[in-house]
C-alpha cells in the first residue's frame, strides 16, 4: 500500500500521492515556484492512518507549480420559450498544473 494525503486547496478537497500531478483553478504563483500547505485531513502510510481533526498536526505536502494553462470551453446557453430569446457564451478556466514533491506527517 502507498503512502497519500487527502489536503485541501483554494476550498477543494484532493487525495494527493508524491510525483501525482494536478490541475486546479489558477494559483497566483509563477511557474516553477514550490510552496507547503498545512491543511492535510488525512494521511496513509501503509497501514499507519492519521486522521486529523480537522487538520493532522505536523503534516505538511510540499507542492510545485509547473505551468499555467486554459481549461476547456464551457458553453453556457440561456433560452426562453416562444419568445425568441436565445444567448450563447463561452468561458475558458484558468487554471494551473501541480505536481506533489513530498508528504511529511
């Protein structure tokens, strides 16, 4: 069994292993940077659990920005019936690539 984290960023919750990458709503930090956060709610080692309440003490993920890029296009289309009322939008999510460098519990 391998050894993964359950952290939260920006409000969302993900369940993260070491070298996993992820893609999540644009962070403000440039490419490249590496940052920790310390909101981990769970950790497994093997057979070793943490369950934090909320969060597990002493836990930290270290994570790497690796670049920025723009999700998919969402169509968002409005219509109202027999009164030829029809609107399109489109919207592209920024959004940025993270790689998890190392969990420490």
């Amino acid at each position: 069994m391998s050894k993964y984290a359950i952290i939260q960023l920006q409000g969302k919750q993900f369940r993260v292993s070491e070298a996993d990458t992820l893609v999540v709503d644009r962070m403000e930090l440039e490419p490249g940077k590496t940052f920790e956060t310390s909101e981990v709610l769970l950790v497994v080692d093997g057979e070793k659990c943490q369950i934090g309440q909320p969060l597990v003490k002493g836990a930290k993920v270290e994570i790497k920005v690796d670049s920025e890029i723009r999700g998919e296009k969402i169509r968002v289309f409005k219509y109202k019936s027999k009164s030829r009322y029809r609107r399109t939008q489109g919207h592209r999510q920024d959004q940025s690539t993270l790689t998890v460098m190392k969990i420490t519990a």
